[in-house]
C-alpha cells in the first residue's frame, strides 16, 4: 500500500473516531487472553453503530481487511501480525441497562459484567456465563455455552450489521441458533446490540450458583495461564478434553505452548509461546486423535492472519 493512502487512510478513521481512538502497528499480544500475536496495520474503537458503520466503509474503499475484536478471548493472532483494521468495540460500545426481565446490552460490554448485573437485579438464566471471559456480542456470534446453558436460551433480539452498513434485527428464532453457531457468523455480520430476557429469582439463589461455578472453573480449569478457553470444539459422542488425554498428550508441548494438564481440553502459553507452537500443537493433537480414535477434532479458537 502507498504511503499516500496509508496516510488516507489513518486521516479518515481519525475523523470518524477521534485520534486518541486509532493506533497503528498495535501489539495483538495485548488484545488477546492468549498473550499472543504480532501487530496490526490499525487498530480502531469506534463508538457507536455509525461509526462502526464509518470505519468498514473506509475499509472497502481502499480493500482492507478489518475483523472485529471484543476481548480476544478466543482468538489466536500470526506471529506476523494483521495487515488489516481491528475495530475494536469492546472499550467504547460497553454500556448495559436493566429494564424489568429485560437486559440490554450493546456488543462490547463483558460477560462477566452482563452476568453481575443479573444477579444484582435478582434476574436467572445467565449464571452459566459469568466466568466467561469474553464480550456479549462475542458470546453472541458463537453462541458460547458453559455447565448446560447456552446463550440462545436467554437472547430474546439481536441487533447487527453488514459489511454495507444494513442494519438487522434478528430475534433468536432467526439466529438460527446451535452449537458454536448463528446466523451472525454464517453471514458475516457483527453485532451491536444484544437484549436477553431472564426470569426473576432469588438474589441468594443467583450469587450462590455464580461461586458454585467459579470454583468448578478454578479447581477444572487452568485459569493461572494465557490461554483462549477451550481449544476444540465438543466432537459429537465424545469429550474433546478425554480424547485428548486418552491420546497421551497431558503435559504435551511444543515451544511455550502446551496440552494442559489440568484440563486437556485447553491448550495454554507456559511462557513465551509463539502463534506457530499453537498451530504445530493443535495439529500434532489433532493427528494423534485422529490416528488413535479415528475422530477429528476441530478447533474452536479462531485464528486471525497469515499461518
């Protein structure tokens, strides 16, 4: 790209968002629970549907690539970075209201916070997502799900965006909701607002569930670790975390990336593990699976830029 448009480009997102919002060759490590990645080309944080509406424009104009980034919760960026835009919604499209049952929240707001919310205003249905490290709208995309709930059980509408600025309101049923998938993904839109409905119920009740579940996820899972959740999605018939210790692969390592031994089903950085040991793991995991029990594990982490 010419410098010419480079600077184009960054004058343009700038009049969008405000200077203080774009940066260009940003860090990805600092963007994903992975701790991993090299930099992107730009990294933008709109506030508000226009402006997010703004910046993709922007990027057809001149061809650019762009993705959108909440915490980055399950997403593993090249070693070589992104030769592209992030725009980020996370640290500017956050806020949450309560309304009766009903809770509104726009894409960026975390989880964790959504599901706090809840239990203050003694509203059931989300205890399942509270130590889900991730944004609404991130949930949302990939119907995240944790200890028997699933988002498309509390998510009454959706409000999203195309690569075209057209917005869409979705209720679930045209989610199309299932495992690890939405409409919102197979079409590539992204999400701006999400509004759930839960039931009233016992504060008491709510906030013991909450710490009955956050000590399974700390006594199951390695949480004293960068990592991106769950690294494989659930083969059907089969558990991907047992597979995979069933393999022999406990403890198996490739650089600073390894099987972890806590819990088999999350690949972790020990310490100064690059995109490539992730990827070679995966697929020596994936491989030995495959050869032992003649099943395929899929990866449930994205993967974002040239590998």
């Amino acid at each position: 790209m010419s410098e010419k448009n480079t600077c184009n480009i960054y004058d343009k997102v700038v009049d969008i968002v405000g200077e203080e919002n774009v940066h260009t060759d940003e860090p990805m490590s600092r963007h994903t629970t992975f701790r991993i990645g090299g930099n992107a080309d730009y990294f933008v944080k709109p506030g508000n549907a226009d402006e997010v509406a703004a910046v993709i424009v922007v990027c057809r104009e001149y061809n650019i690539p762009y993705f959108i980034l909440g915490n980055g919760s399950n997403l593993l960026v090249s070693d070589d970075g992104y030769r592209g835009m992030i725009i980020n919604i996370m640290d500017n499209m956050d806020s949450v209201t309560v309304d009766g049952r009903i809770i509104t929240a726009q894409a960026g707001a975390m989880l964790v916070r959504v599901s706090v919310m809840a239990r203050d205003n003694a509203l059931t249905g989300l205890e399942f997502a509270s130590g889900i490290p991730g944004t609404i709208g991130g949930a949302v995309y990939m119907n995240a799900g944790a200890y028997g709930g699933e988002m498309k059980n509390v998510v009454k509408t959706v409000r999203a965006i195309d690569e075209y600025g057209r917005i869409y309101e979705l209720d679930s049923e045209k989610m199309d909701f299932s495992y690890r998938h939405s409409i919102v993904e197979e079409r590539k839109l992204i999400v701006l607002e999400v509004t759930l409905e839960l039931e009233h119920g016992s504060r008491e009740a709510i906030d013991d569930r909450m710490k009955e579940l956050a000590e399974a996820r700390r006594s199951k899972q390695p949480l004293e670790y960068p990592s991106a959740g769950s690294t494989f999605k659930r083969p059907e018939g089969y558990f991907a975390g047992k597979l995979i210790m069933d393999a022999g692969l406990r403890g198996y390592s490739v650089g600073g990336a390894q099987v972890a031994e806590k819990h088999c089903g999350f690949v972790i950085n020990k310490g100064g593990a690059t995109a490539s040991d992730v990827v070679e793991l995966i697929r020596d995991v994936q491989h030995d699976v495959d050869d032992k029990f003649g099943v395929t594990l899929e990866p449930e982490v994205k993967m974002l830029g040239e590998f």
